[in-house]
C-alpha cells in the first residue's frame, strides 16, 4: 500500500509544468511566474526565485539549474542550492532545446527556428554557433559528443567547435517530438531512436549501419522509448487497452506488454521487486518482475507522469500539483 508523503499545489496545469528531479531536490516552474526547489523528502520549499511563464526547457547538471525563458531571449544558470542566478547568456528569439555535454550547453534547433549556439557551463561563455538556422529533435549527449538528428538523419557534433563526426541514414524518419526527446542512451556504444510507424532504430557509435530493433504492430506516442530496469519500455496511443511494450534493446525481442486497460501516464519507475506505472485516470499499477499485474491501487485525480525519486518513493504529477508517495 502507498502512502502520501507530501503534495506541492502548482497553481497551473501540472503537465504543462517544467520539471527536474536532481538528487534530493525537485525544481519546477509553478505559478506562471516562479522557479520553486523542493526537498523530495518532504516537499519543503528550499528557495523560490521569479521566473519566466512557461520556460521552453529546465535541465539540471551537476549543481547547476539551466532554464530558457519563453518571454526574454536568454540562457539563465542558477545555482541549484541557492537559486542564485550565476549567469546569463543572449540567445535568439525563439531559442528551444537545451543538452549539456562534456562541461559544453548546447541550445538551439527546436522546429529549425535557430541556428545552434554552444556555451561554456561555468561561466557561459559563448563557444559557437552555427552559421545557419538549424533544425534538430532534442539533441543529447553520447559517444562523446551531442547527438542529433531531422528527417531520416542523425549526426554527432564535438561539443566544442560543433564540427561533424560521424553521421547515419535512418531506416525510417525520426518520431516527430517537437521537443521531446527522442533519443535514448542505452550505453556507450548504443542509443535507441524512436521512428516513425511504431519503429525503433539502434545507433552505434562505431558508426555501423543503424539497426531497425523492432516495429510495433500498433501506434505509439512520438517520445522516445524509456530505459528501465535494462529494457525498453514504449507508450502505445490514448485509446482503449493502451499501456507499454517492453522489448529487449539487444534484439528487439518483445518480452511483453502492459496493457492497463486504459491510457497510460508518463513515466515507468523500477522498484526491488519490479516496476510500477499509473494510468492517466489516477490508478497506480505494480507489475512483477515478468510484466504480469501483482497489484493495484487508487491514488486519486488525474496523472501525467511519474517519476522515481529514488529510496522507494514515486513522484506523480497530477492536474495541477506534485504528489509524493512512499511505495
């Protein structure tokens, strides 16, 4: 049986509401205008600074708060223990996307709107830009470098002068993400790429031909595929019996599928035993180490998303709050 630790009111649509967990510290955008840290113990309010209604992305690396305002053309840096704004960099109008790969901020390239621009993470300084508008899903950091990729092509730039290094012709057109990711880092040598028609294609960093994994025989969500407990998990659409495929990132086997019987939420979280998931509908789902249901219980509400905030406790993200539980 669950039990409620604490719940943080957001005072705006939870699923609109940027979100990053860091250890023992949740940040979110609340209130239109606020950048609040919670303690994930017991949702305490750690600092709360003004903020920017609705910023296009909040990452956090390290000790570091990165945040792209929608209403001020720049890049802000805050410091995770104190919300101290530590620095700030101009970017252009319209600037989405933020990654961070060896000690290098990459934003730029959401809908082709920007060119690319690199800054350095410990003082922003700017490092370089490309020369021309340049259109990426959320790029992430792998093999080295950021990885990104349009259409049926994904590519890896050095983090600092932006130069090419390696390239690959996809199988099928990269999932249309609008900034979601669509990238999965399963190791070193290999990501997961969700495609278009329910596919999903493996890069490796060796620059071998990509690998068509799987094609599910139904739609599923432009997202990338999760990465839990060594497998990879993939949303099938809202409709009727949805939930999550979970194939082998190896082989693409298909080991087996959580159909909950209703849409599920965002967000797949491993436990001792397990892993534990949540239909939209407010229903948490426990399923045993096979896949196979070993338990349900009624949270309340509506869910967007879970997430894990480690030492057996589930964050849900519900209408318009955070709500932490113990599992």
């Amino acid at each position: 049986m669950v039990t409620e630790l604490w719940e943080r009111v957001l005072h705006q649509r939870g699923a609109y509401s940027q979100l990053a967990l860091a250890g023992e510290r949740v940040v979110v955008h609340e209130r239109r205008t606020r950048l609040v840290c919670l303690g994930a113990a017991d949702g305490t309010p750690l600092w709360d600074v003004p903020a920017v209604a609705w910023p296009r992305a909040l990452v956090v690396v390290g000790r570091r708060v990165l945040v792209l305002p929608q209403d001020r053309d720049v890049l802000a840096c805050l410091a995770l223990t104190t919300g101290e704004l530590l620095w700030q960099a101009e970017v252009e109008h319209w600037t989405g996307q933020v990654a961070v790969a060896d000690g290098v901020v990459l934003v730029g390239g959401w809908r082709g709107y920007t060119p690319l621009a690199a800054f350095d993470l410990t003082d922003g300084r700017p490092l370089w830009r490309s020369g021309s508008r340049a259109a990426t899903e959320r790029p992430v950091a792998w093999a080295g470098g950021f990885l990104l990729g349009h259409g049926a092509r994904a590519w890896l730039v050095d983090p600092r002068d932006g130069r090419e290094s390696a390239s690959w012709e996809l199988p099928r057109p990269l999932t249309g993400a609008d900034g979601r990711p669509v990238f999965t880092v399963v190791d070193a040598d290999r990501c997961a790429v969700g495609c278009d028609g329910g596919a999903v294609v493996v890069l490796r960093a060796d620059g071998r031909r990509p690998e068509l994994l799987m094609t599910h025989e139904g739609p599923l969500l432009g997202e990338a595929p999760l990465l839990v407990d060594g497998v990879l998990w993939l949303r099938e659409v809202r409709a009727a019996g949805a939930g999550y495929v979970v194939v082998d990132p190896l082989d693409g086997t298909r080991r087996w599928r959580a159909g909950l019987g209703t849409p599920a939420a965002q967000g797949v979280v491993g436990t001792a035993d397990g892993t534990v998931l949540a239909s939209e509908g407010g229903r948490l789902f426990r399923l045993d180490a096979g896949g196979g249901v070993a338990g349900r219980e009624r949270l309340g509400g509506r869910i967007a998303a879970v997430h894990d905030l480690g030492a057996g406790r589930l964050l849900t993200v519900t209408r318009n709050s955070l709500r932490a539980w113990r599992l």
